[in-house]
C-alpha cells in the first residue's frame, strides 16, 4: 500500500486545496507505487508563502545560536532513521541503498555544518574616516525565500539550499521535485519533530508549472534558488530577477577526466567509473567526456570496458546492484536517444549502448553503462549533458590539447586529472574553467563545509554549501554608528 504524504504549511500537514493528488513510482519496478503526493496549485504555494512571511519575525529575532540548535537535534534524529530514510529514496530515485543513505548521512553532515554556522553569520568592522565612528556590517534576512529542487539528490540538495537559509533567519517555501518527494519529507519532518516553529519551513508538492509557476513569480519572495536542467534554470533566473528579486542556479555539467600517460591506470578506471556510471550517471558532476593521452589510451580503454561490462545493474535495493535505474521513461528516453546520436555521429559504443530487457529488467527504466570510443570533441555527445551512464572517451596527443578540449563546452562545474605531474596539475587547476577542481579523484562527491558550483552555464555564479551559501540569502546593511552624539 503507498502511504499517503502531505504538504506542510503553518506546521500543518495537509492536502492540496483541491484535494488532487498524485503517484510517486518506484522506477526499479513500476508496478509499485512509493508514495500518493498532494498535487498542489498556485493557492497553495500563497497559503505557504502566508505562513511564511508570518512565521518571519519571530524566526528571526530567535538568533543563530538557538536556531542550530534545532539543526543538531534534527541531525540525530535523521541519523537514527538514516537506513529506513536511505532505501525510501532508493525506492523513489533509483539510486542503490548505500547511495540513498550515504546522501541521508551527508544530509545529516549539513544539519551539523550548518547547526555550527548558525552561529556564524558575521559581519565586518572597518575603520572609519571619520572620528567616533563605529563602522560596520550585519547580514540580515531576506525574508521568505523559495527553493525548487530536483529528484537526482533528492534530500541532500533540498538541505543545502534549505539549511542556509534558515539559519541566517529566513522563512523558506519548498518544492521539492515530483519524482521524489519522500525523501524531501523524511528532511523537513527532521526538522518539524526537532522543534522548528510553525510557518518556517513549509513543503509543497506538485508541477513547476503551477507551484514552481508561483514560487518564481510571487513577489513576496524575496530570492530563489533552483537546482535542475539549463532551460528551466535560465527561464527561471529571467523570470525571478526581472521582478529584482535573488536567482540562484545550479545547472548542467559536460565533465572531464584528463589522464595523462604518467597515471596510475587502475585509480584513473575507478574515478572515472565512479564519477559517470555510479548514481547511474543522473548528477550534474557525472564525468561524461574522458580525455587520455595516446600512449595509454589502448590500456585505459581496454580496462574501462572490461570493468563496465562486468557492473551489475539491478534493483537499487538488491545487494549487489551497483547501477540503478534511470529514475523515469522520460530521462530513460533522453539517454537512449543520446545513445542513438552517439552512434549515428560515428562514436563506437564499446561496452553497453542499450536499454536492458527480460526479467526484472522489464519492470523498471534500466540501461546498460555505456562507453563510447571513436568520439570527436565536436559531436553532441561530447558537448550535450546526457544525464545517464554514458561516457565517451578522446585520444589526446598532449596535454595541451586535452586541456583545449575541456574547457571547449559551454559548461563549466566539475573536472579532474589523473597524474603524478605536479606542473602539470598546477597548469590544470590554474587553466580548467570549471567551479570544483579535482586531483586524482572523480569529478563527483562534494564536501558541505566548501563551496559548491560551476563556472559558465552549470551556474548563475552564486555558490552553494559551505559558509558562503549564507551569503545569497542574505542582505548586508552597513551601520555608521557616531557616537559623540
Ligand atoms: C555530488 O556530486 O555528489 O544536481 C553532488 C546535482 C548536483 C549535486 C552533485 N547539484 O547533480
């Protein structure tokens, strides 16, 4: 039986006003219904935003130090839940259940960085030209903020867009994405039963085109920040900052891997597998494009296809499956159609390079990992996110080629080099055009004491996690004190 979910407004759980709901599927076998969701419309992102903006003051004027509290208790009460919450996201997302909870532990590492931080939203003093004059800054709330997730990290991204905000005092309307919105709930509930007030945090569920529709349009809210697909994210920065309101996206990647001839072949295998086939290549940190010198590019390729053919794609929930499935038919057909573009460029799927069939496979939206040879710089597979468990992989005569190649996207987030070159890694970290710059290690993974985002169109520029996410939501008001008054 699908158990029922609500949305929270006013530190009430309650349905859609139109009492309309709809199905959350299992994508690893879509004859199970996870979760029945309100599918809420504009009314009730206003009654969300209502409480909000009532629930406002009295948030911000409780200061830091008691907000983290709430964030500490919330963070052992997911931690105590983590494996229950863990495979309820393997049952929504795909992802495998030590993915679904290792996200649900890192979740629980955000409310403790962040339950710190609390205590952290500074200001600056300056010295003042004038005489007796204190002079300095204190970052203030904006207010009501709103937040539209997505499915593929469906409760680490709804708590590190969330957790910052709150903590530097604002009242938050989020929605979560329709695909997988338990894992959203397991959050907000945290937080609800570790005592956050009515009103603070409220949660609605339902289609961007109405309650995403609202949250950008709504001019009570005062910032948004949104994490999915380029075309979304770049309507949506137009719509919410054309009424002078704060945008914040995080958008695509097209990521790289150099491997140069002097690396360690088997670590440059199990990085780049890790960063594009694990979380079956759904992350906008996925390696998609390898770039490896010509001396090793037979060994290198020869050993990822051996070990990608030999990956067990399955039931998330299996133990065992190291590839899930893809989290619906849509994202299915989006990465078969790249599949078919690939080879109709010319590209050579060398392991994988279709959809799966028979057996459990016929219940679920399963694809093979799939590894291109023969692909050119130029083709849509090396410039387009795919979104799936694709990479392609280029011959490069140098490394200077292979560092023209990579910053030749439009995106810019993740990238790595796999050597023991020291100058050649100091001419990588200083020449790649990417927001999170990795060495020896995959392109995935982020740490949520740092910051987090890209550079050119992965990113509106603003920055996630760490103690500069505060900053978005934030308004800095300079104090010129005199007091010879
Ligand atoms: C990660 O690499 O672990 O939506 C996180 C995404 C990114 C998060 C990636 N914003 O895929």
């Amino acid at each position: 039986m699908a158990t029922e979910y609500s949305n929270l407004i006013g530190g009430e759980w309650v349905p859609a006003a139109s009492g309309k709901t709809f199905e959350n599927i299992n994508p690893a076998d879509t004859s199970e219904v996870v979760g029945v969701h309100p599918e809420s419309g504009r009314a009730d992102v206003v009654a969300a935003i209502d409480a909000a903006e009532a629930a406002f003051a009295e948030w911000r004027e409780m200061g830091g130090p008691a907000r983290g509290k709430i964030l500490f208790k919330a963070a052992q009460i997911l931690e105590a839940r983590a494996a229950g919450v863990g495979r309820d996201l393997t049952r929504e997302e795909g992802k495998t259940v030590p993915e679904g909870t290792g996200e649900t532990l890192r979740t629980v590492e955000l409310l403790e960085y962040y339950g710190g931080e609390a205590r952290r939203v500074t200001g600056e003093t300056f010295p003042s030209g004038q005489p007796n004059t204190f002079l300095y800054t204190v970052k203030e709330p904006l207010g009501v903020v709103g937040l539209i997730t997505p499915w593929n990290f469906p409760i680490a991204i709804p708590a590190w867009k969330a957790l910052p905000a709150l903590v530097a005092g604002n009242t938050v309307v989020l929605k979560p994405a329709s695909l997988a919105p338990i894992s959203s709930y397991h959050f907000v509930n945290a937080l609800v039963e570790a005592g956050l007030p009515a009103g603070v945090l409220n949660m609605v569920t339902g289609p961007g085109s109405a309650v995403g529709a609202e949250i950008a349009t709504n001019p009570r809210i005062r910032a948004v920040s949104f994490t999915g697909s380029n075309a979304t994210g770049t309507g949506l920065y137009d719509t919410v900052t054309g009424r002078n309101a704060k945008c914040q996206c995080e958008m695509g990647g097209k990521n790289p891997v150099i491997v140069l001839a002097d690396a360690d072949i088997d670590n440059a295998v199990t990085q780049v597998i890790a960063g594009a086939i694990l979380s079956t290549g759904q992350k906008c940190t996925a390696t998609s494009r390898v770039l490896v010198e010509r001396a090793v590019a037979d060994e290198f390729t020869d050993l990822l296809v051996g070990k990608v053919k030999a990956m067990e794609v399955g039931d998330g929930q299996r133990e065992g499956v190291q590839v899930g499935p893809a989290v619906d038919q849509q994202q299915l057909d989006n990465i078969l159609s790249y599949i078919e573009i690939g080879k109709a460029e010319g590209a050579e799927a060398l392991a994988g390079g279709s959809r799966l069939t028979g057996g459990e496979y016929d219940k679920g939206f399963y694809v093979e990992p799939t590894v291109f040879g023969g692909m050119t710089r130029s083709m849509r597979i090396a410039q387009e996110e795919i979104f799936g468990p694709v990479v392609g992989v280029i011959p490069v005569a140098s490394f200077e080629e292979a560092m023209d190649i990579a910053n030749d996207v439009e995106f810019g987030l993740s990238a790595s080099i796999i050597t023991r070159d020291l100058n050649r890694t100091f001419e990588y970290i200083n020449g790649i055009q990417a927001g999170l710059v990795h060495v020896n290690a995959q392109t995935a993974g982020a740490e949520v004491q740092v910051p987090f985002g890209g550079y050119k169109g992965s990113s509106t520029g603003t920055r996630e996690q760490g103690n500069v996410a505060v900053d978005f939501f934030t308004q800095i008001k300079t104090v010129y004190l005199h007091f010879d008054g």
